[in-house]
C-alpha cells in the first residue's frame, strides 16, 4: 500500500509504501518517521495515495512516532482549513496540532521504576534473614508494610540509598519483581484546591443559561453560536462554569480559552474548585513534560475540560461539545508568528462547525466583528446588563489635560486625580493606575534639531529607562546608554517627553512616600512567577497602588479597588491604525472595569487631551451601543472590516531599494493575475524599518476572504517566485490582520 505524507516547507504530500511491520497499525493522522533526501523527517500520514507516481521507487515509511497517538480525523481536517484560510502550507498548519516538543521526541511519557513483593510468607522469610541479612530484612519487611509495592525513589528515601544493594539481591533471589509505571508531570502537584460550591445565579445569569441550554440542545443544523455581552462584573465566567457542567452531562468534553494573560492561578483553581481533577491546562508556562502530559490526558480522554490559551483551540478532543471563548475581542487571539496567522475566534468557530459544537464567546467589550454577527442574526446575543449583586458600574470622569496645562498644572497628574488618589489612600482603600506604554520617557528629543532619537535598527522613537539608566528599542530590544550630546547636530539640549509606567510609578512615589507602590509590566514580569507573586501582594493589600499597562486591564478581581485612574487615554488612539478608537474604548472600558467590584462603589479618571472622541465618551458612559453605532457607520463608509475582509502583505528585507521594487511586482502579479478585490499600496508601512529590515506593505481588500486567499495563492503560484526582486527580500501574509502598522 502506498500512503500519502506531509513534510515541512512544503505544501506537496510525498506518497511511501507502508512496511510489512506497520501493516493494519496505521489510521490517517498517525505520526510517522520518514526518509527524505537522506535525512529522516517527521511526516503525518494524511491517507491512502491515491495514484501512486509512476516511475518512482517508493520508500518506506521508518515507523511510527513511538508514545504519540493519532490525531482525531476532524483536528486534520481543520488543519486543512487553517491553511487555506490563513494562507500557509499545510505541515505549517500540523505543527499546531503536537506540542513542538513531542513532535522534535524531545520529550516522552515519563516513567518510574517500582517494585512489587513477590514472597507468599514474608513474616517467615524476614525472621530467617534477620540475623544474617539484617538490611535485606528490612526491605522486605518495610515492602509488606507499605501494601506490597513501591516506587524506587520512595523506597531510596526512606530506607537510605545503601538499601540499592539489597534491592539487586530481592530482585536475583525473585522475592521482588521490578516493572515501570508512567508517572505523569502534574501542573497542580503543589496546589490542593477545595471544592467550591456553585454560588446562586442571579436571574440574568438564569435567563443567559437557559439561552446557552437551548441552544446545545438544537439540533446541529439550527444551533447558533452565543455571543454573551456582559458588562465587567457580571459574572461571566460563572456562566461558562455552569455551561460547562451542562456539557459534561451530555457526555461531551469543552474547550475554554482564556487569554494567556488572565491564565492565572486563580483562575484556574475556579475551574478545579468546580471540577475537580477533570481539568486539563494548556499554555506556555507549563513545562515541556507538563504540556505533553496534558496534551496526552486530552488525548485519551482522561480529562473532559481543557482550560488553555490561543493555541488550546486544537486540542486533540473528540466529541468536543463547547467551546467557549472568554475575552473574545483579545487580541492575543491572533497568532502572529509563525504562520498560520491564525485567529483563535475563526478556528473555533470552524472547529465547532465541523464537530457539531456550540460556541459561547464572551466579552465585555465585543468585537466589532462579533458583535455585528449577533445584530444581523448570525449570532445568538446573550446579555448580562447588571453586575452580581446590583453593584453599580463606577462613573466615568474625563479630565481634560489641556485644561491643566492652561491652568499652569504641569504635572503627569491632573488636579482631579490627585484628589481621589487623596481619598482613595486617606480611607486605605486601593488604586490602579493604567499607561498603556512603559519605561521612563517614552522618547527623548533634541530641542536645537527637532530630531527624536531612534533606534538604529527601526523607525521607532527610543524609551528611556531610569532603573537601568538606558534607551531601550520596545521592538528589537535594542539598548543604547543616553547620548550626553544630539547624534544629529551635536547639540546637549536633549529633553527627555513622555511618561511611561516607570515615570508614573515615580511621580507617585513622590507625592506620597509613604504610600506602597507595585508596577506591573513587561519590565518587571520577565523573571516566572512574577505576574503572580505582584498580583497576590496586591490581593493581599500589601500594596496600595498598583502601576500597570495593559496586563492590569483584565481580569483582576480585587474588592479593595475603588479608584481606578488612566493615566492618559490617547497612547492607542493616535495610532494609524483603523482598529485604534475600538482598542481605546476596549482598553478603557476594560481598565474601568476593575472599580468597585467589592462593597464600596469606584469611580474611574480618565486624562486625555481629546476628552470631546466618541470612543471615549461612550467608555465614560459604559455605552456599548453608542460606541459600536458611531463606528460601524465609520467602518461602512471606509468598507473595513467587518464590511470587508482584509489580507495584509509586508514586503521587507536590509536593501531598500529591492523591498521596494520587490513590492511592485507583488503589487503586478495580483493585478495582472487576476486577483478580483481591491490593492491598496505599496508604500512604506506605518513601521517603516524594524530590526534592520525596511518594510514596504500592500492591503488588499474584498468580501469573501476564503476567494481571496486562493487568488492570492494561485496569482503567487502563477508567477513562480520571479517576482521577488532579490534573494534578501522576504514576504509575509497575514489573512484578518488585528493591526495593519
Ligand atoms: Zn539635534
Ligand atoms: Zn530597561
Ligand atoms: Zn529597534
């Protein structure tokens, strides 16, 4: 039999016979060894070849990945899917199906040596030995007590490590046997979690359920995917919990992803306060051995939750029942590298498709794309209008900097904030202070030449870091110590603009000494553990303020915060990006979110130098529905998404001139290849160098994405790579770009 294989880099599939020794173990999906231009490589078996090439002699297939069952027949097929979609080779899309590390059997089941007693009278035989082989004695005695078996490691520590010579002995005379046991790499082995009690769920949550029940109990034809608008405090992960529940009684197993951010270990002990041992985790603070545990209790359906992040929407259930998508409009859902680009909402929502299973998105501030589905019927809008309890949504003032600044207020902090700050610390109640941006001085300019100082590997402004005393490029990671003159035009008039998170956390601590202060951002959440060990002190109101970028915006339920403060509300909004109002009112509502989730009722403070933008003045009221009214008129008039789809090309390499010559021809093969929808470019992108590499980009446009992708891969496929202008110059594809810089 000749079968069909994938290998990396290609998109071909390589037909090899199937060896005698493999005959009736191999199904479609199977992981298998094969030889390739003299190097062995690891291929999926995708099905019978359906003609054989002719004139070849056909290889043999070396054998199966040993420890790695087969993929379900429904994971291959959405690979299949993701690679149309998102424009990348198949095998590219199969690598999202196997922890890398199993795949490279760089890491296997871990297994243990035990033993067992294998005496019929152990009390006779331990009295006969005990005077001449005390030690062995002992073993054989401690067996019995421990019930007969035990692990080597065990009966190491607790009998001594010179208890190995008596072991060898046992194991020659036959009074023990010796076998090996999987022991599996627990995530949770530290963590004893109480079981917890479903809480009362208020009537909107009820009346939400009952939305959700319906709806899985549809046949698969009619069912429609729910899309559950909740304001912050609502209650929604309850929802999903008691979901969940249902789907289990169903006999069916769920997927819940969660941004990676909001993986913490308090969310996932919810999860295991409910269900107990039944909850799988997949994200990328696991171990290499931990993830391919995880993966392979899914696998065999050990567990019938799995709790995980972006790339958790491929793990290898069957009879997946739910899927449910928390935080949907994050874009930490989008893959960015390595392709697939892909888009954990759009996966999911195939996936579900393809399995018969219902999919619940969740967010407080939908996705445009999402929301839109649930206004014109597409999706089932679910919505939780109140917060648990009826606590009240905080108000919302904008505090106009302009204003400040006339009023000789020179400071980071306007006068309205300083007073609740006042309040907040005088009652020893919490805060949150949101900057979407970093560092100390977010650039540095010289004041005689205008000239900003930029890294010298890409078009970006560099951030100065007062705790190490250096300009940092946030792109490259560049470091540079600070110019004492300007490296344009000599001059030492250099001022330092722009507070990041740094600054803000040392204007803080200024004004109020005493006042404990923890910031959390990349810069001091690289070391692991970190993110939570900041978090817990704050729960633990160990700290009183806490300085943040975005990682503070989600998720985090703490009661103590009454005064939440954005530091300035325009860092996302000047962007040239057409998403940007939408992450303004995202990262604003969300941040917002964070007050009064206790007894005492918050209030929010919002610094901007454009107070009169819609996107904010709908945050400032909580006003959903304003916001997505104003901008999907926007996005209509500009045919964006969701009116269009989008697939962005960014052409770039260190020669200028042939990225942009390189961009032209990508431009005339779409044109004269007959690509139907609109191009747009090229021009340099927003980012116009980044690491070294300039970066020229086209936008094509069009209604129906999957037709545009395969015009795309048949106009590239057409011009057979002679429209790349040199070697140097590379292309990357990005189907449903989240940002367009
Ligand atoms: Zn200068
Ligand atoms: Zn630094
Ligand atoms: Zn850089």
């Amino acid at each position: 039999m000749a079968v069909d294989v994938t290998a990396e880099g290609t998109d071909k599939l390589f037909t090899y016979l199937v060896p005698r020794s493999l005959a009736g173990r191999l199904t479609p999906g199977q992981w298998v060894r094969v030889p390739f231009g003299g190097r062995r490589l690891v291929g999926l078996y995708v099905g019978p070849a359906e003609r054989p090439p002719e004139g070849v002699a056909l290889k043999e297939i070396a054998g199966l990945l040993p420890d790695i069952p087969p993929i379900p027949a429904p994971l291959v097929q959405l690979a299949r899917w993701t690679a149309d979609r998102y424009l990348s080779t198949f095998p590219a899309a199969l690598r999202l199906l196997l922890p890398t590390e199993a795949r490279r059997q760089e890491v296997r089941t871990l297994t243990i040596t035990n033993y067992r007693l294998n005496v019929d009278d152990v009390e006779a035989l331990v009295s006969e030995l005990r005077r001449r082989a005390p030690r062995q004695a002992e073993l054989l005695a401690y067996m019995a007590r421990v019930g007969g078996e035990a692990e080597r490691a065990q009966v190491l520590a607790d009998l001594g490590e010179s208890i190995a010579g008596p072991i060898r002995v046992a194991l020659e005379k036959g009074w023990l046997t010796a076998g090996r046991v999987a022991r599996r790499r627990d995530p949770f082995a530290d963590e004893h979690v109480e079981p917890a009690p479903p809480p009362v769920l208020t009537p909107e949550q009820e009346q939400a359920l009952a939305s959700i029940r319906q709806e899985l109990i549809a046949p698969p034809a009619f069912r429609q995917p729910v899309l559950v608008h909740g304001v912050t405090g609502s209650g929604k992960t309850e929802l999903y919990l008691r979901a969940i529940a249902l789907v289990r009684e169903m006999g069916k197993n769920a997927i819940c992803l969660v941004p990676e951010i909001s993986l913490t270990p308090q969310m996932i002990q919810r999860f295991r306060a409910r269900f107990g041992g039944d909850v799988a985790v997949l994200h990328s603070a696991l171990s290499a051995g931990e993830r391919f545990d995880e993966w392979q209790r899914i696998r065999r359906g050990e567990v019938s939750i799995v709790v995980g992040a972006r790339s958790a929407v491929f793990a290898p259930f069957e009879n997946v029942g739910l899927i449910i998508i928390d935080e949907e409009h994050e874009q930490s859902y989008k893959q960015e590298a390595p392709p697939p680009a892909y888009h954990a909402r759009e996966v999911a929502a195939e996936r579900a498709r393809l399995e018969g299973a219902l999919l619940v998105l969740g967010s407080a501030t939908p996705a445009l794309e999402s929301f839109h589905l649930a206004q014109t019927g597409v999706y089932r809008l679910v919505s939780l209008g109140h917060r648990i309890d009826n606590r009240p949504l905080p108000p919302v003032t904008l505090v106009d900097m302009r204003e400040e600044l006339r009023a000789g207020n020179r400071s980071i902090f306007s006068r309205a904030l300083v007073e609740a700050l006042d309040q907040t610390l005088s009652a020893r109640e919490q805060a949150i202070l949101f900057l979407n941006r970093r560092g100390y001085n977010t650039f540095i300019m010289c004041r005689s030449c205008g000239e900003a100082i930029q890294c010298v590997h890409c078009a970006v402004a560099l951030t100065y870091h007062l705790g190490d005393d250096h300009l940092a490029c946030h792109y490259c990671g560049y470091t540079a110590p600070v110019p004492l003159v300007c490296p344009s035009c000599g001059s030492d008039k250099i001022r330092h603009l722009g507070a990041g998170t740094e600054r803000v956390e040392q204007e803080l601590q200024r004004l109020y000494p005493h006042v404990r202060v923890a910031r959390m951002d990349v810069d001091t959440t690289r070391r692991k553990g970190a993110h939570a060990a900041i978090l817990k002190r704050f729960a633990d109101h160990e700290v009183d303020v806490l300085v943040g970028t975005q990682m503070i915006t989600k998720g985090l339920d703490f009661p103590g915060v009454t005064l939440v403060g954005v530091v300035l509300a325009d860092t996302s909004l000047n962007l040239p990006d057409f998403r940007a109002a939408e992450r303004t009112f995202q990262l604003v509502t969300q941040v917002a979110g964070r007050a009064g989730r206790g007894d005492r009722p918050g209030r929010v403070i919002v610094q901007t130098y454009q107070p009169d933008h819609a996107a904010l003045q709908a945050a400032a009221e909580h006003d959903y529905h304003r916001f997505f009214a104003e901008e999907i008129r926007f996005r209509q008039e500009l045919d964006y998404p969701p009116f269009a789809h989008m697939i962005h090309l960014v052409i770039s390499g260190e020669d200028e001139a042939a990225v942009a010559a390189t961009a032209q021809n990508v431009h005339r093969v779409l044109a004269e290849g007959g690509f139907g929808g609109q191009i747009l470019g090229p021009a340099p992108a927003p980012l116009a160098k980044l690491r070294g590499k300039y970066r020229y980009h086209l936008v094509l446009k069009g209604p129906d994405v999957r037709a545009m992708a395969a015009e795309v891969k048949a106009c590239f496929a057409a011009a057979r790579g002679k429209w790349r202008a040199s070697r140097s110059v590379s292309l990357s594809v990005d189907v449903d770009p989240v940002s367009i810089l």
